[in-house]
C-alpha cells in the first residue's frame, strides 16, 4: 500500500457501504456520475479511501469506501 500525500482538495465523493463484492456496481455509477457531471479524470483527480485497510478480514456489513474526484464546484447529490 502506498500513502500519498497531496495539498488540500475540494472533492465530491460516492460513498460504498456494505459487501466487497458490490464494489463494482458503485464504481460503474461513479464513473457514468463522473461523466455526467463534466469532471474527467484528465482534468479531476480521482481518489478512494476506506477507513478498512484490509476488506478479506471485515464483515461485508461493515465495508465501506469512498470514491471521490476533486471538484471546485457545487455537484448536487
């Protein structure tokens, strides 16, 4: 696992909540979201985090993730 750090970043985020194994599904409607709403990877960066380091030892209920690409404007939910 690698840590980078970077400067301070307006972001919007898409939030996982529950089993691993639906990850997929979420990042399929991030990424339709993402092109929607204008923000392309070239241009917005796109960051994940997770407060589960390791998804294999935690109970599907309790997994989440979030994925998110830096923005600095309103993005409605």
């Amino acid at each position: 696992m690698t840590i980078v750090e970077v400067p301070a970043t307006k972001v919007a985020v898409m939030a996982h909540r529950g089993d691993p194994a639906l990850i997929g599904e979420t990042i399929q409607r991030f990424i339709a979201w993402r092109k929607a709403a204008g923000l392309s990877p070239r241009t917005s960066a796109t960051f994940k985090t997770s407060s589960i380091a390791i998804p294999h030892t935690t109970a599907p209920a309790d997994f989440h993730l979030d994925l998110c690409v830096a923005t600095d404007r309103v993005v409605a939910a």
